[in-house]
C-alpha cells in the first residue's frame, strides 16, 4: 500500500491484485495454461464472494445461494456459444424467451390487462428502462409527429432513465416528491405538456425503495393520452409475493388503468444470473414500436427485438431455468423472509435508535436519514463492522436493501446492534469529516456536486486504463 500518496492508494484499492498477479497490456504470447487461468480466477472469486456470503451486503447479491448458481451455471454451459440470433438453429431460445415473458406477465397479473400483454428480456434493468424511453419516443413521433420529446419522472427515478434521455435526445423532467418521499402527482401533472411522451413512477425506487402512488399517475397518464412505465427493476420480482403472502402492498401493476409498461429484473429478485431483465408491455401496438426491421442491408433481411445484437443463449436459457427451478413457491417463502427481515429492521431502527429517521414505510428496502448525526459518519463505523450499506444523497442518508443473504434474524440482530453503536459512534465524533460519501455524488449537496462532475470522469478512465504499474 502507497500510504502517503493518495493516487497511489485509490489504484492500489482499484486493482488490488496488481501486485501479486501479472498485469496483461498486451494479448500474451503464448496462451497461459488452463490449470494457471482456473487458479487465479478461483482465488479471485473466492476472496470476492466471502464478503458477500457473510450476508452484510445492502441489494447487489439478490439469491446468495451457491447451489442455485451452480445449476444455472451449468444451464448457462449448454447454451453459452449460442448466438440466439440463430433461430432456425437455436429453437430452444424461443421457447425459453416466450416463456419468460409469458411467466412474467402472469406474475405482473397481465390477465387484468386483457390478452396483449407482452414483452422482451434484455440485458438489464438499464437496458429495459432505456428501452422503454424509445419505444414512447418512436410512438410520439409516429403517431404525434413530436419531434421534441420530454418525459417526466420523480427525482427518485433511475439515473439509467437520465443516461438514456441524454443518449435518445429526450428531455428528462424532474418532478418533486411530497414528504412521504413519492412523487409529488401535482408537482408531475405541471411539467407535463404538449411534448410529453410519457411519465415514469418506481415500484420501488433504487434509493429509499419505496413505490411512488402509480393509481394516481395511472389516471394522469389516461386523462393526458400519455404512456406510464412503471419501474419495477428492483420491485418487481419481489412485491408480488410480498403482496400475495399478505404484505400491504400499494397496486402497481398492470391491474393499474393507465400502467402501460413495467420494467421487472430477472437478474435481481428473480435470482437469475446477472445479464437479463424483462420489459413488459400492455400492448402489441406499443411493443411494435420497438422493433428494428431493414429489409435492404446487402446482408440480408435485417429484423432486431432491440438494442442488442447477437446475444448469448446461455442467459436466456439460465434465466428461464431460474424462474421455473424457484418455482411460485421459492418465491413466496423468499419473499416472505426479506419482507420480515427489513420489518425487524424497520422496528428496531424505530425503537432503539431515535438519532435516525426511517424513510417512509419500507417494504424490501430500509433507508434512514438524520438531522442528529452524520450519517456517512454512521456509514464509517458500519464499515468498520463489515456491513456494507448504499449511501445517498440529497438528502444524506443509508439504505440497506434487504435480499436472501440478510434475512437470517440474528444477522438483522447483529445488524441492529452494530447500527446502534455506529450511531453513538457519530454522536461522540460530531463535526469530524466523514471518510465515505454517496457513491453516487460524493459529497451530498448540489454545489459539491458540480465541482466533483469533472473528477468523476476521472474515475472512469482509471477504471477502463490498465492502472501503471506499482511502484
Ligand atoms: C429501481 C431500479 N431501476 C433500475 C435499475 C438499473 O438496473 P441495472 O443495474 O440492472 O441496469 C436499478 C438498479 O439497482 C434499480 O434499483
């Protein structure tokens, strides 16, 4: 470790491993033997995964269960080679695909919707949602000649809804929340205008996981002749069992007048491998816009579902298997443990530690913030202890997104007491500068925002730029 440089120490923590394996710039020579390639990975995975198999992770790894990805792992195997654009050679992956989105639509009660409920499985809930925001925007061009398209969404959206308004020249709008942390329905209603393609609600949102009033948004959509997605990336694989075990569940889904899409991630609490997602449509007539067909490419009759081209059997065929090797009941029971894990959670919080105040009414997802303590201070000491929790911003707060890993109530205990003595950790260190921030900004203020924006790209290039060697 280079102690007293801070460059230095920010690439030895990006590539750790650079100073005890080799470091590739160049394609080698001669290729390095199976047995060699197998161990480094092994040792690799093996160090990265005991973080996570302690089960003190916040979201990120949604199944945890090793048994589970071996199987998938070994479904992937029979179909990794597969490029599923080959149809005619791969009809499996039609099978796979039609079901997923047919099981999918099922579970988001698409039958409330009427028969044309459809869908697409794409790479992830980014790609889903950016999706989305071209499917409405190829509709209003076509059927309402607007060529100057905007969306409207809560502050809480997905950033990825950001990433692809600036990618699909699209004007994203920003809509306020009440004090409740959902959307403010009034504050949308007013930056919604005759350019508006669409509006967005989160069923749960990323930071506080909480699901914006979707009935509402639903008659606004229906009163303005606009589309609704509803992001249910992080949500939708789970609120429905939460829903069906009895949980209290605001509605969501496509018995909602006025949903026309959903966004649901197999690859989150749909415990598939990490890769696939789910954009589901109310309609073919939407979904229709979403299609790429060139019929005069010398290289033949030219027909795309989507963003991607070639795309691996393997995915496809592992996420299908996910679904049906989980089956209605692994998902109930799953769902039942992380709805009680993050109520134990919620309780304790509101009990013990009166510094913190629970965001909301939590359902999956517990965030809490405070006007008492640093909570990236509380974050430091949590740190210390193994959790790893998401910091937020604007306002600071953490979140803990409760997934399988977590649930085991003397881990939530563990979790509790740690959280308690972090907190009379911030209480005793008031005023001291916190060591981490919000992933996301930084700093936690708009101002600061601005002035980190120029440093973030430079944090990209040394995540994409083989790190100099270690002095
Ligand atoms: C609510 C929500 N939407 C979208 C996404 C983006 O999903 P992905 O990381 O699969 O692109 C996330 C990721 O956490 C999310 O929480």
């Amino acid at each position: 470790m280079s102690d007293d440089d801070p460059i230095a120490r920010f690439l030895d923590e990006l590539y750790p491993y650079r100073a005890e394996t080799e470091t590739f710039r160049a394609i080698p020579e001669h290729g390095r033997p199976v047995e060699e390639v197998l161990a480094e990975v092994r040792s690799f995975a093996r160090r990265e995964d005991a973080i996570g198999d302690e089960g003190k992770v916040s979201g990120s790894l949604y199944c945890g269960d090793h048994d589970h990805y071996h199987v998938l792992t070994e479904v992937f195997e029979s179909f990794a080679h597969v490029n599923v654009l080959q149809r005619d050679m791969y009809p499996s992956a039609t099978k796979f695909e039609a079901e997923i989105i047919a099981m999918v639509a099922d579970m988001l009660h698409g039958e409330a919707a009427g028969s044309d409920v459809c869908g697409v499985v794409t790479s992830g809930g980014s790609e889903s949602l950016i999706t989305a925001l071209y499917t409405y925007r190829e509709q209003a061009a076509k059927d309402r000649g607007i060529t100057r398209p905007n969306v409207v969404m809560p502050t809480t959206a997905h950033v990825a809804l950001d990433k692809g308004a600036h990618w699909l020249g699209i004007e994203m709008r920003h809509a306020p929340l009440t004090e409740a942390f959902v959307v403010d329905v009034d504050a949308m209603a007013a930056l919604i205008d005759e350019n508006t393609i669409a509006i967005v609600g989160s069923a749960g949102n990323y930071a506080h996981g909480l699901v914006d009033p979707i009935p509402e948004l639903g008659r606004l959509a229906l009163e303005r002749g606009i589309g609704l997605h509803v992001d249910g990336c992080l949500g939708g694989f789970l609120l429905p069992w939460i829903e069906e075990n009895g949980g209290d569940v605001p509605p969501w889904d496509f018995r909602v007048p006025g949903v026309t899409s959903i966004s649901a991630d197999t690859h989150k609490y749909g415990y598939a491998l990490k890769g696939t997602s789910t954009l589901m449509y109310r309609t073919k007539a939407l979904r229709a816009h979403q299609w790429f067909t060139y019929p005069d490419w010398p290289g033949g009759l030219y027909l795309s579902p989507g963003f991607a081209g070639s795309r691996s059997g393997g995915l496809i065929a592992s996420t299908w298997a996910s679904l049906v090797l989980t089956g209605r009941e692994g998902y109930l029971a799953a769902a039942k443990q992380i709805h009680d894990a993050a109520q134990r959670m919620v309780v304790g919080i509101r009990d013990r530690m009166p510094q913190l105040a629970v965001i909301g009414d939590p359902i999956f997802l517990v965030a809490f913030r405070s006007d008492q303590v640093d909570v990236y201070l509380v974050n430091d000491e949590l740190k210390r202890r193994g959790w790893r929790m998401n910091a937020l911003q604007l306002p600071a707060a953490l979140h803990f997104c409760v997934t399988r890993p977590n649930t085991a109530p003397e881990l939530i205990d563990r979790f509790l007491d740690d959280l308690e003595a972090s907190v009379a950790y911030a209480v005793a260190h008031a005023g001291q500068p916190a060591e981490s921030g919000a992933m996301y900004g930084f700093s936690g203020t708009v101002e600061g925002n601005a002035a980190v924006e120029g440093l973030m790209g430079g944090y990209l290039d040394a995540m994409h730029d083989t790190a100099p060697p270690a002095a």
